[in-house]
C-alpha cells in the first residue's frame, strides 16, 4: 500500500478527534503482540506433543482428537499457561490503551486470553465474545457456572508425563459428573454466564449512547474472516450507516475496504505497532 505517511496522518487525526472509539481485535492482534500459536514459540514448548501426535501449530492442536481426558487436559493445561498465565503484560496491549485511555472507549474482542484486563483495560468497557482461557464449564453445559482453570494449569504443569497428567487430577464436572472443558466457543454448549451477559449489555449500551452528529472511529485490529460476523462486517455496515463514523482497519492480510465505504476507511497492513507509535507521538 502507498502513502503511509498520508494514512498515519489521517488515522491520527481521526483518533484524536473522535468522541467514542470502538475496538474490534482478533486473533492478528494478539499474534502482533508476540502470542503466536506456531514456529518457535510452539516449538519450545510443545516438542514432546509435536513428536507424539504430529501437530503444527497451537490453532491446529486445539481440534486435536485425544482419545483420553488425561490426555486432553495435558495439552490443554499447557495451552492455557503459554497462552493465558504466563505472558503477562503486552507492550501492543498497553500502547493501545496510552492511545485510547482518555477516550469514550469499548473492547469488543474474540480473543481468549484475557490480554485486556491483563493490561489495565476498564472491566465495564470489555466484551470478550467467545470466553476465556482462564475459565472451564461442564463439558456439554449441564449448568451455567464457570470456574477457574488457574488452579488446574498450575496443578498438572509438572505432573505430565507422555503427554498425559494423572487420572486424579482430570476435572469433573461438579453438577452431571461428566467432562469439563474450556470456556471457548466451538459447540452448541457454550456458557454464556452472567458475566457473558453483563458484557454484553455494557457494549449494547455503549453503542446505544453514541452521537450520531459526533465522531466515531472504529479501530479494528488484526480482524479476518474466521468470525467476521463479530466485528468485522458490523463494523463495516455501521460506518456505511452514519456518516460521522470512521474505520481503521489495521489488517497484515485483509486490509481493504469494502468499496462503498472506501473514502471512510483508513487501510493499513504496515506493523501495527508502526501505526501506534505514529499515533502516540508522530515522527
């Protein structure tokens, strides 16, 4: 794409003068951030699943057809501590909320590892759509209570051995008996809890209260077209809609606009951390 330094001005002007910004981030995201699901990273600390069940990437492993529970929740435990208990705070994360933070903001994210509250993003202004590494349910959703899967990571971490933890320690569903498994959406039981709820409403809110005569950004980050009925086609049919809404769409392999909304999209597929400096400061 050309004039980079045309489109960093324009985005920045946008920002800066915007009343409410509305974030979209996937899963580009947080891969810019440095939690990336393949080469290296999955290779350091996957080598042992790698070998035994050919796997090649964490995105991939997650559809992996373990025969057993200790199995499952040897890998999955693992999953949840690279991804969700051991990264800690993000220097992207945290360059998003210097550019936001004395904004009228909302989060609406399909990630799952909780880089938003990890960050010092505001509870109330985060709805994170598809649940969260760091929570378990009954397996087929048996009832609508989630629970902590901290305690089980931590548990099991040293306890693997051949890619399985003890039969002891395979959680149970405390209601039915039956399975646990992760608080992400792939199925039909997915728990949509209180919180889930709560979330949503704040965004139903939010987007109630906005101005139609102020101005609004939406800034999308690293959003394909795996879910892009979350964000991104909303996005895109809510700034056709209103004509003081924007769109930044910070994308390395889906960048363009739709054609009617092409003057009221600024397009990047430069780094996105290239894009946040230039709003924080200017060159």
């Amino acid at each position: 794409m050309d004039n980079l330094k045309e489109r960093l001005s324009e985005a920045k002007k946008a920002i800066d003068n915007a009343d409410y910004i509305i974030i979209g981030a996937g899963a580009g995201f947080s891969a810019a951030a440095g939690i990336l699901y393949s080469g290296k990273r999955f290779e350091d600390n996957f080598q042992d699943f790698i070998d035994k069940y050919a796997m090649d990437d964490m995105y991939s492993a997650g559809f992996y057809p373990f025969e057993t529970q200790e199995e499952k929740w040897a890998y999955w435990s693992r999953h949840v501590y690279v991804n969700r208990f051991s990264v800690g705070e993000t220097e992207l994360y945290k360059k998003l909320l210097a550019i936001v933070n004395d904004k009228d903001y909302f989060v609406l994210t399909t990630n799952v590892e909780h880089q938003f509250w990890i960050n010092g993003f505001e509870d109330e202004r985060i709805f994170a759509t598809q649940g969260d590494y760091g929570l378990m349910q009954c397996e087929k959703g048996c009832h609508d209570k989630l629970y902590s899967t901290e305690k089980l990571v931590y548990g099991v971490l040293e306890k693997t051995e051949d890619c399985k933890i003890p039969s002891e320690l395979v959680p149970v569903c405390p209601v039915c008996g039956g399975n646990m498994d992760l608080n992400l959406r792939k199925d039909q039981y997915f728990i949509e809890d209180e919180k889930w709820h709560e979330m949503a409403d704040n965004y139903r809110k939010f987007l109630s209260k906005i101005d139609e005569n102020k101005n609004t950004v939406f800034l999308e980050l690293g959003v394909g077209f795996n879910t892009p009925t979350i964000i991104r086609y909303p996005f895109e049919q809510m700034t056709y809609n209103n004509q003081n809404m924007k769109l930044i769409r910070l994308n390395r392999d889906y960048p363009d606009a739709i054609l009617e909304n092409k003057s009221k999209t600024i397009s990047f597929d430069e780094e996105i951390s290239e894009v946040f400096d230039y709003c924080l400061s200017g060159f």
